[in-house]
C-alpha cells in the first residue's frame, strides 16, 4: 500500500458546538426503559447493565417527551403500537429542531475564526437523522447572513463517519481554490429515532446516542490566527467483508438502526493497516480524535494501536458528557483536544482523527494542533522586499 503523505496550507480556523436543553442522566434513561420491562425481568436487567456499562453518564435530546411520564412517553412500548411517533412526526419534530441548533454551532465557529459570514464561499451541511426540503443549508444561509450564491454541498445519511468526511472535503475545497472558506455545519436528532424496546440489539443502539450540533470554519490560516488545526493527509476506505455490520435505514415509525457486536473487533483488525497508510508506524503522534461510537470501539482502537489512557482520554470524556452525537462528534472530541493544548501553552502538537460509519467505513486524517501562525520563509521574503 502506497503511503498518504504530504501536508497542506488549509487548516480548522475555528469550531463551534451547540446542544439541545433537555439533559437526561442515563440512570434515567435506564429506569425509564427497565420501567416499561417489568414483565420481562430478564431484558430489564441487561438494560441497566448495557447503560450502566456503555462509557455514558449524560445525554441530551430535543425531545421533551421523554421528560414526563412513562406511560406519556410515545417512544416507549405501550399496548398501543399505533402511538409511537411515525416517520412523518420525527421530521417534523427534525424540521423545528435542527436549524437552530445548526445556526448556534455556525455563529460559534465564525465567532471564533473571526470569519464575517460574507467570505463563506461554500457551504456543507451534514445529517443522517432527518431530511427536508428546502434544507439546513436554506435557514443557515437565511439566519447567518451568508451570500446565496455560496455554493452549498449536503452531506446526507453517511452515517457517524460523515463529520470527519466533510472535513476532508472542505481542505480538498480549498486546497482546489486557495481562497475559498468553508463552512461545515453538522446537526444530529439521534433521539427522535429511539424505537419501543423489543430486545437486546435496540437495548444496545438506544444506549448511547444523544443530540447535539457542530461546525468549523475551514480555509488558509492567515497571521491572526491562532489555535488551529493544520489539516494533513487523509482518505476514506470501505473495511471489507462488514456491509451488514452496520445498517441505518428508513422505517414507517423513524430510522433503525442496526450496530453487530463484531465492530469493534472487526475496526481492531483493519485498522493498524490502513494507519500505515498515513505514514505512522513506530512514532505514534500525540494526539488521537477517536469517534466514540461506543465504549467498546475507544477500548478496541487503544488496544490496537498501543495508547494510553491520556491519549483516549478526549472521545471517553465527550462520550461521557453528551454520548455519541453520530457525525457532529468528531467536531466536539477535536474542539476539546484543541482547548487543552490552548491551555497547556503547546506550541504544536500532531494528530491523528478518525471516525467510522456505514461500509464500515473508515474516515482517517493527520492533523497538526498550531498556536499561532508563523509566515515561512518565501512570506518573510515578501514582506522584507
């Protein structure tokens, strides 16, 4: 395998985060479902251990619903299956929740790159838990006051994955057109697709995803900024032999979701050969933005490559503290990496971020953690002359 190398003048300006206002304990959440299993001791025994066990401490939704009563909870088993919430309801629920969590994200991220929405030149919006017409990317254009000839490019239904995929698309953007700024903006429901209890597979799915929203701002770093991330080499690969090991499709009453407790295994085996990819071997960079998709694939990818617990401490944190927010989570694990080395005065720091989603596919990226910009030698030149 030919290694990815190389690294580029395109970095993260500047990120931007946004949660719902609903936060659930999972205790909670876990006594409201074995609440609804009394009749099946069994399953209500392995759903408290499931949520006890499965890396998470706090989630939160856009739904109020699953605040109240559980016999007033429409996503729970009830006698009457035709109360659960259809497809058609979800995204209208989608439709009303999703865009102003996209646009606090985006007004954060531009806040923090210093970016005025005018020089937004190409806009991505990424989901896999609703869809609408006119979209996201209409109302972010609308509300943040970006141009409408911004040439918009959705992200639709990739899965987890598909946050650190936009991220590599918009450096592909810029590294095509040097002045180009892109924005990414992420916005998950995972919520609205939590089906009745029937077993132990919706057991596990419905375990650790929680809502939330995240974008960045992405272009050439100029001598203002600072705090960024130096987008390096990257690619996507399709893991063979896994197209049944994660499925996420549309039913009449949401989305289902399917997960094979294979995953982490499978992500264990292939993924020390795809890194070699990037030109990493015996060195290891300091810094790994793993997606928690769940504990068991933190734990998998740290066996594999030898980690320690500093180095997963960052996915283990934000999975603990919001849960998997599918493709916005890649965003909140880098935005945390690039706080703390903003706080403990780093210089530079490398990096390797991945996420995986549907294939299984696996989004893998070198990244470079930069304090403040310094002009290379031809820009000194320039300026000398």
């Amino acid at each position: 395998m030919k290694p990815i190398t190389g690294t580029s003048n395109v970095a993260i300006l500047g990120m931007g985060t946004a949660l719902p206002v609903h936060a659930v304990a999972q205790t909670d959440i876990a006594d409201l479902i074995a609440s609804t299993l009394q009749d099946r001791p069994d399953l209500a025994r392995f759903a408290r251990k499931v949520f006890r066990s499965c890396g998470v401490e706090k989630r939160y939704t856009c739904e109020s619903n699953y605040l109240g009563p559980v016999e007033e909870c429409r996503y729970m088993p009830s006698p009457d299956e035709n109360g659960v919430p259809t497809t058609e309801e979800r995204m209208n629920t989608y439709k009303r929740e999703a865009p102003p969590l996209g646009i606090e994200a985006a007004r954060n991220a531009l806040r923090d790159a210093g970016m005025s929405p005018e020089r937004i030149t190409h806009l991505i919006t990424v989901s896999c838990t609703g869809q609408y017409q006119p979209g996201l990317d209409v109302a972010l254009i609308r509300h943040l006051g970006l141009s409408p000839r911004v040439n918009r490019l959705p992200l639709i239904f990739q899965g987890c994955a598909a946050g650190l995929k936009a991220i590599q698309m918009a450096r592909d953007v810029v590294l095509g057109k040097q002045d180009a700024q892109v924005l990414v903006v992420s916005v998950e429901l995972c919520t609205l697709h939590f089906q009745p209890v029937q077993g132990r597979e919706a057991l596990f799915a419905s375990s650790f995803f929680g809502d939330g929203a995240s974008s960045c701002v992405i272009g050439s770093p100029e001598t203002h900024h600072q705090d960024y991330l130096e987008l390096g080499a990257g690619y996507s690969v399709l893991l063979p032999d896994t197209t049944e090991d994660m499925t996420w499709e549309i039913g009449n009453r949401g989305f289902d979701l399917f997960l094979s407790p294979r995953i982490p295994k499978l992500l264990g085996t292939h993924l020390e050969a795809e890194l070699r990819a990037l030109s990493i071997n015996d060195t290891l960079p300091e810094l790994w933005a793993i997606h928690p998709g769940g504990r068991g694939i933190v734990d998998s990818v740290q066996e594999v490559l030898h980690l320690n617990d500093e180095q997963t401490r960052y996915s283990r944190d934000i999975l603990r503290t919001v849960g998997n927010l599918s493709s916005a989570t890649i965003m909140f694990v880098l935005n945390a990496m690039r706080q703390e080395m903003h706080a403990r005065n780093k210089a530079s720091a490398e990096g390797v971020a991945m996420a995986f989603g549907p294939g299984l596919t696996a989004e893998l990226m070198r990244f470079t953690y930069v304090k403040a910009y310094a002009p290379s030698i031809k820009e000194q030149d320039h300026v000398l002359l």
